[in-house]
C-alpha cells in the first residue's frame, strides 16, 4: 500500500515539472516581460511559434492549398496530343478562376441574373462554382477544383449569351457568337 502511495506521489511531482512554464520569471525574453497592449507584430508571431512549437503538424488535407502537397500526375494515363487534358489533371484539387463574358450590351442586372442562372446549372451538375461580378458584362467563376473548370467551359460555351470564357489566359469563345459581337469585344479590348 505503501508502494503504491509512493508511486503516485512519484507520478504527481513529476507531472508538476512536465507541466511548467518554458521559461523561468528571470530568463524570460525582453519581448515576454512586454505588458500585451505593447506587443509588436513580430512579438505576436513569436509567440504564436512558441505556442505551435509542440503541436503537431496537420494533415495535409487540413493545410492551407498553397502549402498542400501536389498530387502527382500520372503521365501514362495523359493524353499528351490534348494539352487541354493535361492542364485540368495538374490544375485537379487547386483553385481556378473562369472569366465568362456575356454578350450583347447587357446591363449589370441583367448580366447578373444570366451568370446566376448559369451558376445554378452548374450546381445542378455537380459543378461547384462561386460566381463574382467584375464588370457589367463579365464575371469570374471561381472553381475550388480546378479541374471541374474545364467541364464548366464545355457547359457555357454552348450557352446562347455566351460571348467567351477565358481560363489559363486561353479564349474559348461561345458557339452562338455572330462574327459582329467578336469584332466589337476585340474593338473594346483594343481601347485598353
């Protein structure tokens, strides 16, 4: 019984010095003796460091996207004569921005109840985009899978007020665009 006792005892001195304080009252940092409301950014990030110094690290599908390890491509399963195919394999899992034009003289409105319909459709496919106006007759759709921004493009292009959806810096221009409406977008891109 008495061993017993003793081992808790044991135990419970012990998890006194597991427990204590990183630094001891005279061997603090001048940056720690600092009363809170005097904390410099850097004094922040020191001590959030300190804070995160024992945790461990996340899992990778918990990090940031921009520190999230690629995933790998497989080259074999690439059709290489389809330079399409590859960008929507390197870009699966990381996010992607669609720029859609409507056409015609929409006004702000009415772009905006066209690129919200569109959205919707997508959604209903499975297609999961955020829809952000930028102009009066452009908005970004914002893919959090990159990969499914290339399915959306297949979608809009067909769609009958579609002007262009430019994604990686490539135009693909919509399927019921009269030669009139590409000859005044290019005029205005010219403007700028």
């Amino acid at each position: 019984m008495n061993d017993k006792l003793l081992i808790v005892l044991l135990i419970a001195s012990l998890s006194c010095f597991v427990g204590a304080k990183k630094f001891k009252e005279g061997e603090k940092p001048a940056w720690a003796k600092k009363d809170i409301r005097d904390y410099t950014d850097a004094d922040l990030e020191r001590l959030l460091d300190q804070w995160e110094e024992d945790e461990e690290p996340l899992e990778p599908d918990e990090l940031p996207e921009h520190l999230r390890p690629s995933e790998p491509l497989d080259m074999s399963k690439l059709d290489m004569a389809n330079p399409e195919s590859i960008l929507k394999q390197s870009k699966k899992g990381k996010t992607l921005m669609a720029f859609v034009t409507v056409s015609g003289s929409p006004t702000r409105a009415e772009s905006e109840d066209i690129t919200k319909l569109w959205q919707t459709s997508l959604w209903n496919n499975h297609l999961q985009a955020e829809r952000y106006m930028i102009d009066d007759n452009r908005a970004i759709f914002m893919f959090k899978d990159g990969a499914q921004a290339w399915e959306a493009k297949d979608f809009l292009v067909e769609q009958e007020r579609c002007l262009q959806v430019t994604i990686e810096n490539k135009d693909y221009k919509g399927k019921h665009v009269k030669e009139e409406e590409e000859k005044e977008d290019e005029g205005s891109k010219d403007e700028l």
